[in-house]
C-alpha cells in the first residue's frame, strides 16, 4: 500500500530564500561559527543597514511595524560622535513576524533608499557602535562616491 | 536537504553531517524535480517534455511505483495551477500502464477522504478537480464521475446540517465543469440536467445574510459584488447555453489524443460524502471582488466578462499561484506574469484585480498584507512600461468609489496607498483629486487623502509631505508633530501644579529616586479632594498630569527615550494609575505619542485593555473617533488581549497536563 500523507509539501513550495540566512557572519561574533548560525537561526533580531543618517527611529517603527509587533529598536551610532550613522536593529517579539521583513521589507526603499536586513545573533552592548576607524561604519570609510545621505564622501577621500 | 559531508576541518563543535545512504532519496529528489518542472519555460515543446517524462516515469515504475504516486498525488494537490499538464501526465501513464493508472486513482481517492477528514477543503476541491480532468484523458470514465458528482449533490439534501457543508460540494461540481463539462454533457445529459436543476433550487432556497458583510463595496454600479455560488452559477449556465465551448484552458492532452483514446478507462468507486461531524470546519463564503470590465483597456484584448468561465478560471487560477509562491516575491510575480494568456487577456488586469481581491478580502486578506505592497512593487519592476499605470487606473478607480467602500479596506488602501507611494519618491497627481478639497473634511474622500498623507508622513518626516502636495491641499497635510508641553509655557504658570512640574524637572534631569519623585508629587493639590474617598488610595488627576506630561515632555526625543522613562519610573505609573480612572487618566494624557507609547503601556501592565477601550470609547476622543490611529490602537490593543489569552490558554493546557502524568505516577 501507499502511505498517504495529505500533509506532505512539495521542496519547491518550500523554497523561503528571502528568509534564509545570508553568507554573512559577524567576525566580532564570539563563539563558534556554529554557535552563530544556531543564534541566527532563531534570532528575532534583525540588522539594517544603509539607511539615511537622517532616518529616525520612529519612521523605522512605522515600516517594519508592517511585519508584525516591535520589540525594540537600536539605533546604530558613530562611536566618536554619538550620532547615527546608517544602521540599526529592530527586534520582534516572535521569529515569524522577523521573517516576514525578511520577505517583504528587506530591499524596498526607507527615505528612498533600498535599505537591507540581515539576520543577527542578537545585540550586545557595544554592538551599536560602528566599526570603521573614523567612528561610522566600515563602508563609509572607504566609499569612493557621494551620498548625500550618509555624510557625502568616504572618509578616506575627505 | 543537503546531506553532503563537511569537510574535516571545519570549526571545531560544529557536527559532522553525515552521509546518509540515501541514494533512494535522492532519487526522490530528482524525481520530484522532474515532475515540478514539466511545464515551465523550456527550449523542446510542452508535448515533448511530457512525452519524456512519461517514458522516464514508466522505465523507474518498477522500482520507485510508490514514491512517483506520492508525488502525483502531491502536485495534484498543490499545484493546481499547472491541473491540465499533470491530468496530461496521468493519461500518459495509464495509457502505458494500466494498473499505474488503477493504482493512481485509488491513491487519490484515498488523498481525498483524508482531506476531508482534516477539514483541508480548499485542496479537496483541486483533487475533485483534476479527477473530473482525468476523464478528458481518459483515465477515469464519464459515468463514475457523473455518479461522484450525483452524491455531492445530494448532500444539498441532507437535513439539520451547515449551510456551508452543502455549498463546499456544490462548489466542488460546479467548480469542475469548466474543465469537464463538455464531456460529461456529451456522455450523460439527462443525469447532468437533473443534477444542474438540482443545483439551481439549492441555490434558490440558501441564505445569503453574509453578502452585506463580505461586500468590498455597498453599491452594484459599475460592477456588483456577488456571492460566490451565484456568481458560479451564472458561469456555468453561460457555458452550457455556449454549448460548453470554452477555449480559455490550455489542454495539452488534445494533442495526445491518438494514444489516449486507445486506453483503457477506470471507474471511480462509489463515493460517499463523509458524514458531517462536531470537527467540521468547512470554508466561508465570498463575495467576488470584481474592479475591471472590458471598458477599462479600450486597447488591449477583451477582458472576458464576469459571467464567462474564462473569468472564473483565469482569477482561480492566479490566486493559486500566489498561494503557491508567497513567500518568494520574485517568483511569484514572473509565475503571475507567465500566466499562459496567449496575448489574448489583458493579463496585468486580472493580476492586479487578483490582488486587490486579497489585499481587501473580508474579514482578513489570506495573507500578510506586506506582501501584495511589496508584489505589486516586483511587477511593476518586471513591467515597467504597463503595470504601473494599471495600478494608477486602479488607485483612481479605489478613490473614486471610497463613499461605498466598508471602512476596513478603506484602511487597508491606506495603509497600500501610502506605503506604495513611499518606494516611489511620493510622486502622485494630487491635483486630479482637487474635487475633495471643497468637501467636508468628514466625508470619505478628503478623509482618505487626509490619512494617507499622515502616514506617508510617518514614513518620512513633515516638510517632505507639505514638499510633495500642491499648496491647495494644506488643509488636508498633517500638523507638524510637535509635542506641547503646557507646563513648559510661563504664561502658564497659574496653572495648578505648574511649580511641581518645575521641581520636578529637575528632579528627573539630576536623576531623583522614585521615593523622591513621590515627595515632589505629593505637593500637587487634588481637584477631586471633596470626593469622600474610604479607599486610601485616592484618584488625583492633577498628579498624573503634572507626572506624565513633565515625564514625557523630558523624554520625547525618540521611542527609546520614553520607553526608557517608562521603565525607570515603572513604580510611580504604577502607584499613580492604580484606580481604574487612574488608568484612564494616564491615557488622556499620552494623547500626544500614542500608539506606540499605549502598546508598551500595555505590554507592561501599567494600563489594562479594558481602559483602553473604555478610553477609545470616551467622550473626549468624540472628535478623533474616526481617525485611523484610533482603530489601529483598538486593533492592536484586542489584538493583544487575543496572544495573551492563547498563551495563558496554552499555559493552563500544558499544566493540566503535566498534573495528569503525575497522578499517573
């Protein structure tokens, strides 16, 4: 006989790419590179980044607000300024409603920028700090172009 | 699943995967594979592929009979959009093996009554579906699929059951004749009249209380909003007075005509409809949202009228594909696009009608409402030159008939509208809707410009707003949001309370202890000092202001900041807001950063939802009742109660029995 199972599913209708972790793992991360794919996997915290540096945190609350119920928002600071600088994490109150920014908020546009989320282990204190050597964010140290939103040139042409 | 092995120098603590020896389930994989894909885009003809794919499928028979039949079985279940290519499939098969065919059958009918069982009805119908579709490739004979749907009917006749039982079946025949009913006309007319006139009186005498609820729009013009089976109907009876012509589906088993007709057909057994048990949960009725005719693109090709079964194919057939692909945005809108249409539909039209039918289904849309936003952005992206000005015809043909649209899709075209717009740099021809600046700011069109502009705000900041509308819609823009703070005006300062909330100002800023902030507080006179209180605990309205406003008035930098405040000052809120009327008054005073600030309010007990209803209800919020953010506080809010009784009923269930196990001890 045939077992049968109406609720079986088909892999291409389980397909949840947006969703799926990405190649990137946070060389600050301590722990194993296991430890973190395990915290990312059931993580309801997820980073954004390149954002305005004029986007406030209540349009953030307004967008991925869109996605389910927000528990708290971080927002990403220049180490030395204090001001923001183009990131920060938004943290859900279940996996599902992060996933589903994953789906549908990751890769529109916030102050007319297509912003990206990423998936994150979870934050710690420090973590609100960008990283590049002039106190923002990496990317903003060596970008060769101008963007208005995110303090004009890179730091390294200024 | 990937099952390949790491390799061995891999972090350590990170487990070995295993390799299974589990070729036979890579077969299955490949297996599976193969048959999903028949049927999409491909150098060789649809008709060759399956012809391949049916002498691979016959040649691993032998070996892999079970796990082809689960996977047919499957996509007969899931992937109803691609119905005819598998039905095609089966023919193929049972022309080559009769058993496989015999065995098929049974295998689905099996499916059938299990589905059934679960109360999974929505899939039972693509299952009596493309058994009504074997019969065209002759699979299953035209007599026992007559005689199936003889006992679905009859359940019309069965007494002190739900309405909505009878309707499932009824749907389940009537649903199937698009692709069958020719064929079963041609083979059994007398049985197929009666059971259509039996149809048609069990049509007559059901209620239809739930129309009124479910309609999108209260008016009929330009396009009544009708009740699904009345819609269905109408459908079918165009067919059969066209002779059951219908040239819309594609049926690759015409050209396999020869070899299939030269196989040999299998009778359905007699089928009995599962009882009706306490369990059943069967679906809700609709109403059929319909926004386009064939007036809306002069140019293109006719759009099929909304009493053709065209119509009721083509808007099935894409709402399966989005049930399919939700969760891949991109996928979802190429497989929308490739709809086959042969040029021969305006095909953006129905895609977008399709959508706004789920983005405004009552009582809720099947699925996020994120996602059709952020769809409809993935289409007009794959065409750029035609979809967005279908979607700019459809927005104006939304605002056009907001003075009968229900209330809750009004919200939902907001919330799309604007969140829309906001992807697009806000460009919209504001001056077209001039015609609602001469009404009443009350009436639905100035209301729904005015919402739309509060919340495109919220997604950007105030002058980009007043930047982005002409000047003539100044009326309809947002207020700058500024908190006022009437203890920080000294022309205030008779104001009572107005030195308690200078002292205490200072308090907060050099980080005064709760004990303190009490002190400070008890120098606020209490308006309500007459009141003989026994309690001893006493309602003082003027505190709680003095309190909250001076507390938040500090901390209106960013939500952080006043969640921040919220939390230090927990024990104060609490004391404060005690009584009922506390909780109330704590509300009035929020007024200003509300939403977000009576959420966490709740979430961490300082006021119950019962307040916040009672507050939303109040005479005080008369003038704000209409607005948006009202709603969506009171949503929220029941929302809220809603997890919150689930999790406590979970809690119980999970110590109920945890008791048990141990009085089994």
């Amino acid at each position: 006989g045939v077992a049968m199972c109406s609720t079986g599913t088909l892999s291409i209708l389980r397909s949840d790419s947006y969703a799926d972790l990405s190649q990137y793992r946070d060389q600050h991360f301590r722990g194993t590179r296991y430890d973190q794919e395990r915290l990312l996997r059931k993580s309801c915290t997820l980073y954004v980044g390149n954002l305005s540096f004029y986007t406030t945190e209540e349009q953030i609350h307004e967008l991925f607000g869109k996605s389910g119920d927000i528990k708290k928002v971080i927002m990403g600071l220049d180490k030395v300024k204090k001001t923001a600088c183009g990131f920060c994490f938004v943290e859900y109150y279940t996996r599902g409603d992060a996933e589903n920014a994953m789906r549908y908020i990751n890769g529109t546009r916030l102050d007319d920028r297509i912003i990206r989320t990423d998936w994150d282990a979870g934050f710690k204190e420090g973590r609100q700090y960008g990283r590049g050597r002039s106190g923002g964010q990496v990317r903003d140290e060596y970008r060769q172009d101008y963007d208005a939103g995110r303090g004009g040139y890179g730091k390294t042409v200024q | 699943m990937s099952r390949r092995r790491h390799s061995d120098d891999s972090d350590a603590g990170q487990p070995h995967k295993r390799r299974r020896t589990s070729e036979p389930s890579e077969i299955e994989e490949r297996l599976e594979s193969l048959i999903c894909r028949v049927g999409e885009k491909s150098n060789s003809s649809l008709e060759s592929n399956l012809e391949g794919l049916a002498g691979v499928l016959e040649a691993d028979l032998p070996n892999y009979k079970s796990k082809i039949l689960r996977i047919l079985c499957t996509v007969a279940r899931l992937l109803p959009e691609k119905l005819t290519v598998y039905t095609t499939l089966v023919g193929l098969l049972n022309a080559r093996n009769y058993n496989f065919g015999g065995e098929f059958v049974e295998a689905m009918i099996r499916q059938l009554k299990e589905c059934l069982k679960v109360n999974m009805y929505n899939e039972a119908v693509h299952l009596v579906r493309f058994l009504s579709d074997l019969v065209n490739c002759h699979v299953i004979a035209a007599p026992s699929m007559v005689a199936m749907f003889e006992n679905f009917v009859s359940v019309t006749q069965e007494e002190d059951v739900p309405q909505v039982r009878c309707d499932w079946y009824v749907f389940a025949f009537l649903s199937s004749l698009p692709w069958v009913g020719k064929e079963l006309y041609e083979k059994k007319d007398a049985e197929m009249d009666r059971l259509l006139s039996q149809t048609e009186s069990y049509l007559k005498r059901r209620q239809k209380i739930h129309v009124p609820m479910l309609q999108v729009w209260t008016a009929d013009k330009p396009h009544p909003q009708e009740e699904y089976l009345d819609c269905l109907w109408s459908q079918i009876q165009k067919l059969k007075k066209d002779r059951w012509q219908e040239r819309h589906i594609l049926r690759p088993y015409l050209a396999f005509d020869s070899i299939l007709c030269e196989a040999l057909q299998h009778n359905l057994p007699p089928f009995t409809p599962p009882p009706h048990t306490e369990d059943s949960v069967y679906p809700m009725p609709r109403v059929i949202f319909r926004m386009f005719d064939y007036t809306d693109d002069p140019e293109g090709p006719v759009m099929p009228g909304s009493h053709s079964v065209e119509r009721f194919v083509i808007e099935e057939n894409l709402h399966c594909i989005i049930k399919s692909h939700w969760k891949e945005r991109k996928t979802c809108a190429a497989q929308l696009l490739s709809y086959p249409g042969n040029n021969k539909i305006p095909l953006n039209y129905h895609i977008v009608e399709v959508i706004f039918a789920e983005l405004f289904q009552l009582p809720s849309p099947p699925h996020i409402e994120v996602m059709y936003t952020t769809l409809l952005i993935e289409l007009c992206k794959l065409q750029p030159g035609s979809l967005p000005q279908v979607l700019a015809q459809a927005t104006e043909m939304l605002y056009m008939r907001l003075d009968t649209m229900n209330t809750t899709c009004v919200d939902r075209f907001i919330n799309w509208f604007s969140h829309h717009l906001s992807n697009f740099q806000f460009r919209w021809s504001w001056e077209d809707w001039s015609d609602c600046l001469t009404q009443d700011l009350e009436k639905p069109k100035p209301k729904f410009v005015r919402e739309v502009l509060e919340k495109c705000m919220r997604l950007s900041y105030h002058q980009r707003i007043i930047d982005i509308v002409p000047a003539s819609f100044s009326v309809l823009s947002p207020a700058n949001p500024v908190c006022i703070y009437k203890y920080g005006d000294e022309s205030n300062r008779s104001l009572p309370g107005y030195t308690v909330a200078l002292c205490l100002t200072i308090a907060i800023k050099n980080k005064a202890s709760n004990d303190e902030i009490f002190s400070i507080l008890k120098d606020v006179p209490n308006p309500n000092q007459d009141d003989d209180d026994d309690e001893g605990f006493t309602f003082n309205p003027l505190k709680i202001e003095v309190f909250v406003q001076t507390l938040l008035h500090l901390a209106a930098k960013s939500f952080s900041h006043s969640f921040s405040a919220l939390a230090k000052f927990h024990e104060v809120f609490k004391t404060l807001a005690e009584s009922d009327e506390g909780k109330l008054h704590v509300l009035r005073v929020v007024y200003e950063m509300i939403a977000v600030l009576v959420d966490k309010m709740i979430r961490t007990q300082i006021v119950d939802c019962a307040a916040v209803a009672n507050w939303i209800f109040s005479s005080e919020l008369a003038h704000d009742f209409t607005r948006f953010y009202i709603w969506e506080i009171l949503h929220s809010t029941i929302r809220k109660m809603n997890k919150h009784v689930l999790k406590i009923h979970k809690e119980l269930e999970e110590t109920k029995a945890r008791l048990a196990r141990q009085h089994k001890r």
